[in-house]
C-alpha cells in the first residue's frame, strides 16, 4: 500500500491500545492544554509484604501547582481530604481517599481508581509527575508503596522502566477529528510513539507511526516510507484522529 502526505487521500485504521499494568498509573482519557479534564489513577493492586498481598485502605496523591481548579471525585475508597497549602490561597498540594479500618478486605482482590478534576495547564507535550503512595494494613501495622521514582521520567508516556514509577499526566494540544498540525519546542523531543496510540496515523516529514498493526505493518512494507520512532523540536508534523 502506498501513503501518500496529509492534503491527500490516506488509508489508515484507527485503534485505541491499552495495557494492563501493576503499578499505578494514569489511564484516564488524554488530557488537553488548557483544559478542564478528570484525570483517573488506576491502582491494580494493593500491598505486598512477604507472601502476604493486602487490600489498599487509603491512596495519597500529590498534586503540582500546575494543575489548577481541582476537585476530587467521590469513588470506592470513599471521603477524600484535600490538603492546601495555605488557607488564605487554597492551592490544592494533596488529594488523600482512604476508607475504615473496618472496610479492609484483607486480600488483594479489588481494583481501585481515584478521580480528580482539575484544570490543565497551557503546555502541549509536557508531562506531570503525579507522585502517589499507597496504605494498606499488616496486622497492626500500616505499611506503604510510593509510586515516585522520576528516574524514567523521560520517557512521554510515563516509565515502565523503574520499579516504583511516578503515575505521569501527558498533556496533549487541542485536537479536531481529522488532520491537526502540531510543532514541538525548543526543548521538546517526543521519544515514544505510544502518546498517540488513540490517533489513526502519525506523520513526519517521509515517517510514520501508527498504533493499529494494520496500518503498521504497511507502513512498514513502503519502501518510500519509514518507521517513525521520535519527533525532535520544533518539528511539524501531522496527525490524524
């Protein structure tokens, strides 16, 4: 099959991927600048301490100044306090769900998610880390996991690379079904594809990317077109949602 630039007819079939993880991790749907959006943290799993694997009982999330207007979602962990960092400004650093003592299940059987609204930034292809730890009970003991290692943190669609990864919030420009223009900054170089899984095609200048094998795979078998694998700065480029 041959591709031919946007401006032109293209085949391209669209596919929104996911992938289960055990950390925890932002799966909620892409976050535009500027915006207001819920943002959703996936927790898969709950504690381990020996061969013990412990139901969650409270999850800690903490929030940058960038993310503003927040109010959290009511959901399977029940209240949520909200720490600020002064009373007179109000600014949100701290979103806490936890649930009673009495409601522990014991084992890691439950999926959990926490939910916040919140305003974003006006800043495309920028990540937010979005550090998070993680209660449950042992006995009479309360033990934790923090989600917090930014070590990774390069990688646009949050590492899988560390063991205890930062949940990370990519914020996306705004978009229009069809063809949108994007140009990244001086210090902008998009080095993982995956932040576009939920686009039909991606293309530079004679590369393209899409997350549909399909399409892939023809895009792979074009002789007059390459692999698109990064996107460095100030680059335009081309994507179709």
């Amino acid at each position: 099959m041959r591709y031919i630039a946007p401006g032109a007819a293209l085949l391209a079939a669209s596919a929104f991927s996911s992938s289960a993880v055990a950390h925890v991790s932002v799966v909620s749907a892409p976050s535009i600048a500027n915006k207001t959006g819920i943002v959703e943290l996936a927790v898969p799993h709950g504690c381990s301490v020996g061969d013990a694997h412990l139901d969650t009982l409270r999850i800690e999330v903490i929030i940058p100044a960038s993310l503003t207007s927040l109010r959290p979602v009511y959901g399977a962990l029940g209240n949520v306090a909200i720490s600020t960092e002064t009373t007179e400004t109000g600014t949100v650093t701290k979103l806490i769900w936890s649930k009673p003592a009495e409601s522990d299940l014991g084992d890691d059987t439950h999926y959990y998610s926490v939910q916040f609204r919140a305003r974003m930034p006006n800043a495309p292809f920028t990540k937010i880390a979005l550090p998070t730890t993680q209660y449950c009970q042992h006995g009479e003991e309360e033990v934790s996991v923090s989600w917090s290692d930014l070590s990774d943190s390069e990688h646009d669609h949050g590492s899988t690379a560390s063991a205890n990864p930062a949940p990370m919030l990519m914020i996306y420009p705004a978009r229009a079904p069809g063809w949108n223009q994007y140009t990244t900054g001086d210090d902008q170089h998009l080095h993982d594809m995956r932040i576009f899984n939920d686009a039909e095609i991606v293309w530079w200048n004679d590369a393209a990317y899409s997350s549909n094998p399909v399409t892939q795979a023809m895009i792979e078998a074009d002789a007059d077109v390459s692999t698109l694998s990064e996107i460095h700065n100030n680059a335009t480029f081309w994507v179709k949602y």
